[in-house]
C-alpha cells in the first residue's frame, strides 16, 4: 500500500511564524512598558524627596539633618536627632550617608519624624537610607560640590547606566561630570557605562 505523506503547508508555517511574532512583540513590549513604569517611579521619588525638604524647610525654618538637636526634640520628637544649625547638610567627608550621627543620615530621621516620608524613624544611620525603584539605597541629602555646581544634592546608589544616561538627559545635560546631575562613580570621563554597568548618581535638588 502506497503511504500518504503528511506536513504543515506553507499557510500553516506562515499562521504559526505571525503568531510567535505576535507574542514576542507583546512580551517585548511589555518589558518596555515595566521598564518605563520604573524610570517613572524613579522620577515620582526624586520629586517627592525634593518636595518633603522644601516643606520641612518651610515648616520648621531650618534643613533636615541641620534642624538643632534641642529644636527638633522639641518640635518633632523627644528621640528626634539633629544637627549643629549652621546652614549646611554635612555629608562625612563626602560620603553620603556616612553613620548615625552624619546629617545626611539624620535627614531621613528628621523628615520621617515630621511625617513628610514615610518610615521608620527610629531606624539609624545607612539602614533607614530609602530604597529606590530599581532596589538599592538614596543614600543621603547633603551639601557639596560636585563637577562644576554647589548647592545640595541627593544621592541615588547604583541604578543602571542607561537609566543614569536618561535621568541626565531629561534633566541636565547628558554629561555625568557636570551640570545638575553628577555621576558620582562609574562613569568613564563623564560618560556613562549602557551596556549594563551600575552607577551612582547624584541629582541638585
């Protein structure tokens, strides 16, 4: 008996090609999308930070992490933490977040304290620091000098290079060694590492 020989016909190849096409797309597309939504989140947080210091600013008429120890005792909490009042965010020899007495760190205790973030503010030193969207550390708000600006900055530990590159370009200048967002290490020369590298970035508020 003569056997019929049996396959997928070209139409069928061609259905099946349009449909794997289809779901690759979309699950490219959903990563664009989830990408998106946390350079978004990233961007809600920086803003937020900025908008909780001007208020502490406002409210209390000093810095958070300067506000005087016997001052913000009296007027946030009896374990509140302070500073020395003198006009500027230490930051431990540039350090960011440096331990439980730099003002840097005493920053998140004093805005959690006034209820302008939220947190545990009972919580000392680099382990009260926030976590960021992409799951390490702002590492601290601080005054300093960094490439050709001075003013206070906040500092965002390791987030991806191209989401560096991003935030630089939306905000500043695109260049890492200057202007109003800094990268403050792993850059090259200024430029930032897109194929996957890590850097730490610190943005003038």
């Amino acid at each position: 008996m003569n056997k019929r020989q049996s396959g997928f016909t070209l139409v069928e190849i061609a259905i099946v090609l349009v449909i794997i096409g289809l779901l690759l797309g979309g699950v490219l597309k959903g990563q664009e999308m989830i990408a998106n939504a946390r350079y978004k989140n990233l961007q809600s947080e920086i803003e937020s930070y900025k908008a909780a210091f001007y208020t502490f600013q406002d409210r209390f008429g000093a810095l958070p992490g300067d506000f005087l120890t016997a001052n913000a005792q009296a007027r946030l909490n009896a374990a509140s933490p302070g500073g020395n009042n003198n006009g500027l965010i230490g930051n431990n020899n540039n350090q960011a977040c440096g331990g439980n007495a730099t003002e840097a760190c005493v920053v998140w205790q004093q805005l959690k304290y006034a209820n302008l973030i939220p947190g545990d503010p009972t919580v000392q030193g680099n382990a009260g620091n926030p976590v960021h969207a992409y799951g390490a550390q702002v590492q601290g708000i601080f005054h300093g000098p960094n490439g050709n600006r001075a003013g206070v900055w906040i500092q965002l530990q390791n987030i991806p290079g191209d989401v560096g590159m991003r935030l630089d370009q939306e905000i500043d200048d695109a260049a890492g060694a200057t202007g109003t967002v800094f990268c403050q290490t792993g850059c090259t020369g200024g430029a930032y590492p897109l194929g996957g590298g890590l850097v730490t970035v610190r943005v003038l508020i």
